[in-house]
C-alpha cells in the first residue's frame, strides 16, 4: 500500500465516521471532538485532511434513490421499525460533509 492509498484510507474512513455521527445525531462539537481526537492519533489532523474526508463523503454509499409514492408507502413501517429514510441519510451526509468543512476551514 502506498502512502496515498494510506492516505485516501484514512479520508474514506473519517468521512464514515462524521456521517455515522451525523446519522446517530451526535452534535457537530461531540464528532469533532472524536474526529479530531482520530486524527490526532493517526498524526494527520491537518486542514489537507479535513479537506480530503470532506470530498471523500461523496464516494461514499449513497441511499437508495425512492420515488415520493415509495417514500409515502414505507413511512409508516419505517416509523414503526425505527428506521431512517433515504432523505434523513442524505441529509445526514451533508450535515457531516459541512462539519468536515468547518473543521478544515478552523485547522487552516
């Protein structure tokens, strides 16, 4: 493994642990702290990083695509099971990609 594999690594896993975060409601200044703390440990809290996990959300899985009779169909059953929509995930995953943006923005 090179080290730009190494690094590209590092930015896919951050950016799975910012939306994980965003997704379980955790508050920007709690991820951060724990993203920060990762970084720290790994000797890569730069704003480069924070940059490249912020671009890396995007290559991440992305929800199932629903149309909004779909969406309306399984909101009842999603309620009842305790499920997230494909719009809180999304929404999720841009939370996480501003949060690493800001933290990029701070480390600069």
């Amino acid at each position: 493994m090179t080290s730009t594999d190494g690094t590209r690594k590092i930015a896919e896993g951050v950016a799975a642990l910012a939306v994980s975060h965003a997704e379980q409601g955790t508050s920007e200044e709690e991820a951060r702290a724990v993203i920060l703390e990762i970084l720290m440990q790994l000797g890569e809290a730069n704003a480069s990083m924070a940059r490249l996990a912020a671009s890396a959300v995007t290559s991440l899985p992305e929800p199932l695509d629903e149309t909004p009779e779909e969406i309306e169909r399984a909101r009842p059953i999603r309620e009842m099971l305790g499920v997230r929509s494909a719009e809180n995930d999304l929404a999720a995953t841009l939370r996480a990609r501003e949060w690493l943006e800001r933290l990029a923005t701070e480390l600069s």
